[in-house]
C-alpha cells in the first residue's frame, strides 16, 4: 500500500464490515422473499416502491458504480487483481459488502 500501512485491527475491522454487510441486508432481504413469495423480482419491484426507496436505491447504485470504478482503476496500476472480487461482491451482495471488502483488500501488504 502507497504511504502509511494500515494496522491489523483497522484491516480486521473492515473485513467484519464486509461480512456484517453480507450476512445482515442478506437475511432482510431473504426474509422478505420468504414473506412475500415474489421472489428476486418481487424484491426489485419493493425498492420502487416509493420515492423514498427508489431514492435509496438509486444512492445505492451510483456509490456502487463509483466503487466499481475506483477498483478498476486502482487494480489496473496496481496490478492487484484479487481486488476485482469486489465488484462482484458490491453488485451480488451490496455496497456494504463491497467497499469494506476493497478496504480490507487493498489494505494488504504488497
């Protein structure tokens, strides 16, 4: 990493974000499946629901774009490509697991 490295228990607590945000907005979102019976479309279709939501859902998306784009440009300089897992991670789970993730990642020694 370029300048001061990160501690271990900063990078460890980035890694328990990344999985508190993959296993906690998962079990929301798995029991409102289960409740409703609609299924992943059924889900989508909730987060339109609403102004409010699709404002959310909308937050969400430009901060996973944003994301998406800061991992593609750090991982082609530096050439750290397991730090692509990130981008699956923010669009199949969320940003909440994602960005954690990438901080956890990139935060590595080289």
């Amino acid at each position: 990493m370029i300048g001061h490295p990160v501690t271990a228990p900063l990078r460890m607590l980035w890694l328990a974000l990344a999985v508190w945000g993959a296993i906690h907005p998962m079990y929301w979102f798995v029991s409102y499946m289960n409740q409703t019976g609609t299924g992943l479309s059924g889900l989508i279709d909730a987060w339109y629901v609403n102004a409010s939501t699709t404002g959310l859902t909308w937050d969400l998306t430009i901060a996973a774009i944003t994301l998406t784009l800061w991992v593609l440009a750090e991982t082609w300089t530096r050439k750290a490509w397991l730090n692509l897992i990130a981008i699956p991670a923010t669009f199949c789970i969320g940003v909440s697991c994602g960005l954690p993730l990438y901080l956890f990642l990139r935060s590595r020694r080289a």
